[in-house]
C-alpha cells in the first residue's frame, strides 16, 4: 500500500460497501497510534489470496 513498497496491516474495515466511501483502520508502522484513512467511492470489492 505504500509507495515504498512495504505493507500496512488491515486491522478493521469499517462500513466498506460498493457506491460510498470505505473506512480502513490501519496499523502503526513503528511506535504510534492506529490510523484511520477514508477511501473514494467503492467500485468492487474482491478477496485477495496473499498465500499465507
């Protein structure tokens, strides 16, 4: 999700729907408090298989 390459922990996807905005609650990349970032419209949504 970042530019740089490394990847943000999910913690909650909060009120995320096709046709309005999404909320992800995300997790601190080091010392800090979780941050919550809002989304544009919400086209699709679609399960991704990270292999874990």
């Amino acid at each position: 999700m970042r530019k740089d390459g490394q990847a943000i922990e999910i913690l909650d996807l909060i009120q995320v729907k096709v046709g309005y905005g999404g909320r992800l609650l995300l997790a601190p990349l080091g010392e800090g408090e979780n941050t919550l970032r809002l989304t544009t419209e919400v086209v699709a949504i679609m399960r991704a298989d990270l292999g874990n």
